[in-house]
C-alpha cells in the first residue's frame, strides 16, 4: 500500500514554497494540492517544514530529505559573495608592477 500524501518543495520569490496533497481532494487534481510559502530565517523555515510533516502524519521517513531540499532552495537563493582579492606581495609582485 503506498501513501497518498506527497510533499513538495520549491523556490519561491522570498523564500520556499511547500505543496502538500489532500488525500480526500485526490479525484479532483485542481483541488488536491495546497501551497504554502514560508519566508523566514533558515532555522524557522526548518522548523516550520518539520512541523507541517508531522503535524499532517505525512510518511516521517521523508522528513529528512524535506529538511534537505529547503536548506538547498534557502542556500540558492543567498547572493554569491565576492571574494576578497589579497593584494599580490613580495619581489615576484614588484617585478610584475614594474612591467
């Protein structure tokens, strides 16, 4: 027997997008899925992740991997930072500023 809640997470524009399935909206497809957007910290966003899984007695062994992918889509969504350029020392970069 297979479980008929699945859940789904996504990057959002400010922040991450949890979709969970309705299992007594299953034969209606439009109606069966509820979005939720979470834009917090990393830490609450987590926490808010684990507690829609338990909370809803979706399958506690995918709890783990929905804990994964929401730090993934939070670490995506951070701006790259720029790296801090040493300034070149010693006779070798003399030499190079001389040419």
């Amino acid at each position: 027997m297979s479980s008929a809640l699945t859940v789904a997470i996504q990057s959002a524009p400010r922040g991450v997008k949890v979709t969970t399935k309705k299992v007594k909206k299953a034969n209606s497809p439009a109606k069966s899925a509820n979005s939720t957007v979470i834009a917090k910290s990393r830490r609450s966003t987590a926490k808010s992740v684990a507690n829609l899984i338990a909370r809803n007695k979706y399958r506690p062994d995918l709890l783990p991997a929905a804990l994964a992918r929401a730090s993934a889509v939070i670490s995506a969504q951070q701006p790259v930072k720029a790296k801090n350029l040493r300034p070149a020392k010693g006779v070798r970069a003399e030499k190079k500023a001389a040419l």
